[in-house]
C-alpha cells in the first residue's frame, strides 16, 4: 500500500513481514470447496449510500456484495467507533475481490494475539492522604476498560462499598451470559461485554476452551488474566489480601476507586483475535471509557506496519477521542529488537522489579547453599535432605525440560528433581516430577533466562535458581556419588535492594518498526504481583491444580501494563484537561532511571550491567513526580498524521488509521519520524549523515505561569555532541508553550563501532521540576 522510503526497505525488508494465519477457520470452504478465513475489511463510511439506515445494513446487503461479485456478506463485526468497516469470513478469492471493492480502502486477515503474561502502588511512590491518590480521590470519576479475558465479578477487589453512584455520562451496560448475570456489575464494576464472533470463526463457538478446560461465552473469566490486570489497575481496598500466605496485606490497585469495565476479547488457551480485539475498542471508546487496558501483543517476533495493526488502529481511534491507551510491551526480552505495540499514540509499557522478594534456600549436602525463588505454600520438607536428579545428564533434551512423559518414574521417584526451563509452563514442569513420583524440584533457568526469577505457586515443593546457580545444581548433581539437597521457603520479605531492575523477560528496543521513536516508553512493575483472581481455576492456570485462590501473583508485562493505567486513570482526574499524550509525557519526563539505593537501575539478565532506554526507555514511572511534571510534551492528530507521512505511509495507508482525508505535503527533506513531539529523542545517522536536528515544543503545565527552564545535557559517550537552542525557555501567562532545537552531531566521520550513544536532556526551573527526556544516538548503514 505505501512505499517506504529508501532508507528503510532493509529494515522494512527484515522486520515488518505481515503475518498470516496459518490455519483456516472453521466456517466451512467457499465457491469451488475454498477454505475461509476471517478478514478484517476497512470501508470509506462515507460511501453509504443514504437508502441504508446504518452502515451493518449496507454491509450485509446485495447492492454492498455487488460491488465485489458474490453473495450478500454476513458480517461478524461491524466496527464504527474507532474503525469503520466489518470483519467477515470469506475465502481468500472473496476477499481478494472484496478488495477492489470501490468502498473498501484495506482488508487484512485475522490473526491470534497472545495475552502478556499490594505493594506496588506503595513502590510507585503513592501513599495513602497525600499526593496524587488524594488530589485525584483515587480516580473516582474514571472509568477504565480492560480488553482481556473478562472478569470474576464477586471478588471483593471489585466490591463498590462507597462509591458514589456511576459517572452520568457512562453509556455501558452488562452481557448477559452463562454465569453472568446484568446484576453481576455494579458500581465499581460498571460494564462487562464479550466478544467472541472472531474466535468462533476460527475455533468454533464452544463453552470448551481450546485445552478442554472449562470458558463461559460471557464476560466471566475463566482464564484469570482478566481479573487480574483489571484489579491491579483499578481494584478496590480488600483487607486480609494473600495468595496461599504470600504478600499478606492490604490489596488494592493503582487507582483504587477508578470504575472498571471489562471487554473480554481473549479466550482461555485460545487466545485474542485481531477482529475481536477491535471490537472490544470500538465499543469501549463508544461506551465512554477514559483509559483503555490492552496486555495483548503479538509475541510473534515480526512488526506490522501501523495499518495492518489492529491494535494500533484500534487504540488511535481511542486516542482521538482523547481515550489514554496503555500495552505490554512483551515478554520476549532480554532479547534485542523484541517489544511490540509500537505505534507512537501508545503507551508501551515494560516490565520491572519491586523490593518484594519470595526467596527459596536450597542446601547442598556438601553444605552449599543457593537463592531461588518460590510461591509453593504446601507441606514443606522441614530440612529433610533428598536425593537429587539431574533427568537431562543421560535422558535427552525433553527428559531435561522435564516435558510430558519424558521422565522415567523409576529414576526419579522419591527425588529433587533438577529441570531446565523452556518449551513447557514452569508449573507445568513440576506437576511431570510430581506425577513421576518425584518430591520436589528446582527449576533451572539456562542462558535465554538468565538470572531473571519469577515465583510459581507450584503444586509440589519447588523453587527456581538462575543460570549460573542452576549450572552449579547440576554439576554437583553429576560429579557426586550420592547428591542430596533441601530446600527451604522463606515466606515474603521487603525491603529488597536493588529495586527496580528491569526484568529479564521484559521485552528491548530499539523499535524494529520506526527507530526514531524509542520504546518501551517505560517500565512499571511487572514481577510477583498480587491482584484478585477468578474462582475457575486453580492459582497455576493447570486444569490438574484443584486449589482455588481469591488472589494470585503473576509476573509479566501485562502486570506492568495496567500499572500505567491506573497511573493514567489518576492522572486524567487530577488534571481532566490532559490529553493522552500529555499524560504519557508526565510519566515518561518525571519516570526514575535510579533504583533504591541511589544507583543506576540495572538489568536482571545481566547483573551488575546498568540498563539502557532500549531496555527501560524513560525510566520507571514516579507518580510521587508525575502530578506535577512542570512541562509536557503534547501531541494531536495532525502530529500524527505529519509523524506517518513523514516516515513514508501514503495518504491511503494513513486513512485506514485515521478514517479521515489526508494529503500528505511534498517531502522538502530526508524522511523522519524523529520530529514527531515525542518526550523521548531517538536520532537515526544513515550511513555519512552525521549530524541531525530535531524540534520540540514544550507545553507549561505548571503552577508558575511565569517559568524559566535551563537545559542540562549529560551523555555517556563523546562519541556525539548534542546541542539546545536557545539555550532557555521563558513562559508567562500568555505564552504557554515554546520550541527549541536540539542538535545532535557526531564527533567522528565515521560511524563508531561501538553500540549506540545514550544521555538525556534536563530541563530545570530550579524550583523542583526536572523535565527528563532520554536521548538515544544510534547508526544503520544504507543498503
């Protein structure tokens, strides 16, 4: 559709290949026994011709199929919010026709997403009468929609014990549905809604999850990601909270008195559908949400240009609106080049640590000990020293992983079981030793892990130990003649330091899709998080695991996602007047590159290694700060509109995105999104360009309407010069916003071989605000 320019079509070449399902839908074959699958299909709405009542009747009828050949269609969406078109399932020749249809701008096929998976409001820099959760009345008048797997209504996490009554202006309502009544919401939980016509064409409509567990074709929850990430966004105070004894305390989410709606767009073990997940924002921006929740990605390893990205489309038509929209960057990290949900109108949101810890001892029988990690609340072995069993020194790679019936029973009954981790669930791993007749296990992290841990309330005792601790474990397993070891849990300890590091699976930069915008934007918390959890499944998500928890703790970046949220949810009431963007430069200029000792946060995959804005990008979300950032960064659409032309969309690309004209002006220079006012700086050299200027406008959003700002620039490198004109910025009460220049330049003529240069930008009224904006200096060489 659009021609990039040429500067990128390697990138491009590399990075955004379109995916395609690999599967047909179970909708049958059509004209000639031709498999159908499920198309998205963007339409110029103002084409309707006006003896239509609505856009659904058009659609469906034979004038609209005559466009294109072939029967009258039978849409399975209709989208009109923040996307105008319909999803359908066609065959491939339908669609292709359906495609030169004269009122059809774009049609992409459905593809299945992934699902990214109460002190850390506390470690946010929240506390209770003071600040932001005070001047905000902990978000009583925002209503936060959650796309995910739905919801458990009864939990007290979502109880509406004194709330005032529903924001008037709330247009939502309640699916009916098996296990879920219209009563089932209330005031805290203001709408529930499911959409599952995209999984019932390529799963088949069924109250059978893909696995064979149990689902609801209503918004309840079946799966537990749901219920989690609404209640960790926006949960209600519930006393007593723990999961098994673990993190006991006061539970609550980031805005605790915010309203949740929740859209059930994912299904359990199924997955979300492209077309689902559209649906689930185009009816929440329609009902009136002010923050959208999205811990969804595509995990896939590939970037779809921002027009064939539903989730992107999706979240600009929210945006437009002035909806703030938060997603998990991905958990596909340390691996570079890996975070997904790119587009600039995003938050993306990586995932850190909290001084929380679960530690797990284990003890060698030569009187070693290690750290591990753990969640298990059972019979402990009371110091008991066991035999210990390596399965992969002499059974093969699926015997190490600790994979289904790969493990002989007669090796490893009455044994600690060492298993490598990958291919499998963690608790997965352990359920195979416990079936085995193993008694416990340590799970090992290998090299794509790291020291990175996670706890698992696992169903047998076991702990989990990183890479260099596991390699350890196993060679002593190897080279003693009769190995023992215990293992002993802790329970919960706080006050870890350091605190935050950027967790290992926290997916990296740079953008692979448009470089010049660096993401992750930042990071939240995302490890060991307690939050409310559905009453369907036990706290590992196995159908074997009888045990049923009120909370769980989970890790991920879809835990990190709905910290933003909240952020956002209390944000927008304390300062009703902020755009999206402008809420999302609050966070990202005031976010925290330090950790609780005053050092640099460092990164879990490589300890003792600071991280760097392709890992953290801003920092870590301060809201102690974000209430009063001094100066944002504010973005409208005709930003991002200049921002797509300017990176090479052409105006038809740009319109599936937009839903409005666009004309795009003639390029007068060099190609770049890097003047998009974005509160990030990431500066692209091509090949011999060494020096490139950016612009920026900075709006005074503090209480000083006479101001005075001075820029401080600190690099790590000499490799680059940066440069600021002018060198202040005067506000008064008549000039709220000024733009300057910022000048980056190479101080060699040739690319240097190292990796890229970081540093960031202050600007400082030396009153208290520090307006923090990461620079990021990076080479590619031409084709």
């Amino acid at each position: 559709m659009a021609t990039p320019p040429p500067h990128r079509r390697l990138l491009l070449l590399l990075l955004v290949l379109i995916p395609t399902l690999s599967r047909g839908g179970v909708g049958g074959s059509g004209g000639g026994g031709e498999a159908t699958k499920t198309y998205i299909f963007r339409v110029d709405h103002s084409a309707k011709p006006s003896v239509f009542p609505t856009h659904a009747h058009w659609y469906s009828s034979a004038a609209f199929a005559s466009g294109a050949g072939g029967a009258p269609l039978e849409p399975l969406h209709v989208y009109d919010t923040v996307f105008h078109g319909f999803s359908a399932l066609v065959s491939a020749s339908r669609a292709d026709a359906l495609r030169r249809h004269p009122a059809v701008l774009a049609a992409f096929e459905d593809q299945v997403r992934t699902l990214h998976t109460t002190r850390s409001p506390q470690f946010l820099g929240l506390r209770a009468r003071l600040g932001l959760w005070s001047l905000a009345d902990y978000g009583s008048d925002v209503i936060v929609g959650v796309l995910d797997t739905g919801v458990w209504p009864e939990r007290r996490s979502l109880s509406d014990r004194n709330l005032p009554p529903v924001p008037s202006r709330w247009r939502g309502g309640c699916d009916a549905g098996p296990g879920f009544l219209p009563s089932s919401c209330n005031r805290k939980l203001v709408g529930a809604r499911f959409f599952s016509q995209g999984h019932a064409a390529h799963y088949g409509l069924t109250a059978t999850a893909s696995n064979g567990s149990v689902e609801f074709m209503s918004p309840r929850d079946a799966d537990g990601h749901g219920t989690h990430t609404a209640t960790t966004a926006a949960g209600s105070v519930a006393y007593d909270a723990s999961m098994e004894g673990y993190a006991s305390g006061v539970a609550k989410g980031v805005a605790p008195k915010a309203r949740v709606a929740a859209y059930k767009v994912c299904w359990k073990g199924a997955g979300c559908l492209d077309s689902d997940i559209l649906a689930g924002f185009d009816r929440a921006v329609a009902d009136g949400v002010d923050v959208i929740s999205v811990s969804i990605g595509g995990g896939n390893g590939v970037a779809s240009p921002f027009y064939l990205d539903p989730i992107a489309i999706g979240a600009y038509g929210a945006v437009s609106r002035g909806v703030f929209v938060a997603t998990s960057a991905g958990n596909e990290g340390p691996t570079a080049m890996s975070v997904t949900n790119l587009a600039p109108w995003l938050a993306t949101v990586g995932a850190g640590t909290i001084d929380r810890n679960f530690p797990a001892e284990i003890v060698l029988g030569d009187g070693r000990r290690m750290s591990g990690v753990s969640l298990y609340s059972g019979k402990p072995l009371t110091n008991t020293m066991l035999p210990l069993f390596y399965p992969g020194r002499s059974s093969g790679l699926s015997a190490s992983l600790c994979m289904e019936n790969s493990i002989d029973p007669s090796m490893v009954s009455g044994k600690i079981v060492i298993c490598d981790r990958g291919s499998s669930p963690r608790v997965a791993k352990g359920m195979v030793v416990k079936n085995a007749g193993g008694v416990a296990m340590v799970l090992a992290n290998g090299a794509a892990n790291g020291e990175g841990l996670v706890g698992d309330a696992h169903v047998l005792p076991a702990c989990s130990v990183g890479e260099s601790e596991g390699d350890t474990l196993k060679a002593y397993a190897a080279n003693t003649t009769n190995p023992t070891a215990t293992i002993n849990f802790k329970g919960t300890v706080i006050g870890i330091k350091p605190a935050p590091v950027v967790a290992s699976f926290s997916a990296r930069g740079p953008n692979g899709l448009v470089p010049e915008i660096l993401k992750p934007d930042f990071i939240a918390p995302g490890v060991n998080i307690l939050a409310a959890w559905t009453g369907a499944t036990g706290p590992t998500g196995l159908e074997s695991d009888p045990r049923r928890t009120e909370f769980n703790i989970l890790s991920g970046t879809s835990m990190a996602c709905p910290h933003a949220s909240g952020a956002a949810a209390l944000l927008r009431s304390a300062h009703p007047g902020w755009s999206p963007a402008a809420i999302r430069s609050a966070l990202m200029t005031t976010a925290v590159v330090t950790d609780n000792r005053g050092e640099a946060v460092g990164d879990e995959a490589e300890p003792g290694r600071g991280a760097t804005p392709f890992d953290y990008g801003a920092g870590h979300i301060n809201l102690g700060k974000a209430l009063d950032p001094g100066l944002v960064y504010d973005i409208g659409d005709d930003g991002y509109v200049a921002f797509m032309c300017s990176i090479g969309y052409e105006a038809n690309a740009i319109e599936v995105i937009t839903h409005k004209p666009v004309a795009c002006p003639a390029a007068s220079r060099s190609p770049s999104g890097s003047d998009l006012n974005y509160p990030s700086i990431s500066v692209v050299f091509y090949g011999g360009n060494q020096s490139k200027t950016v612009v920026r406008t900075a709006t005074n959003v503090g209480s000083d309407a006479s101001a005075t700002y001075k820029p401080r620039v600190e690099m790590a490198s000499d490799a680059v010069s940066v440069t600021i004109k002018p060198e202040k910025l005067v506000f008064s009460p008549t000039v709220k916003t000024q733009s300057f220049a910022v000048t980056v330049a190479s101080s060699s003529p040739s690319p240097p071989t190292s990796a890229p240069v970081y540093g960031h930008l202050v600007w400082s009224d030396g009153g208290g605000h520090e307006v923090r904006s990461p620079i990021v200096a990076a080479w590619l060489q031409p084709m």
